[in-house]
C-alpha cells in the first residue's frame, strides 16, 4: 500500500519522501519508511 500511494504522489508530481507530518510529537513520513515508486506500473 506504501509503494501505491508513493507512486500515486510521484505522478502527481509530488516527493514523497518530503511529505512529512508530526504525530506525538514525532515528524513521520507519508508513505513511512516502506514507500518506493513502482515503475514497472507507470507506462
């Protein structure tokens, strides 16, 4: 699910490695630490 929604914000155009939010006093990751752009479905 990580690597979808990675893929989603990269063809948006968007970093998701940068999109970050705090939660309990801690920043975390979008796409947590799971998330990488699946090429092999972008056509």
């Amino acid at each position: 699910m990580h690597g979808l929604h990675a893929t989603i914000l990269h063809q948006l155009g968007l970093d998701h490695e940068k999109l970050n939010f705090r939660h309990a006093d801690r920043d975390s990751r979008l796409t947590d630490v799971h998330g990488h752009v699946v090429k092999e479905i972008i056509a």
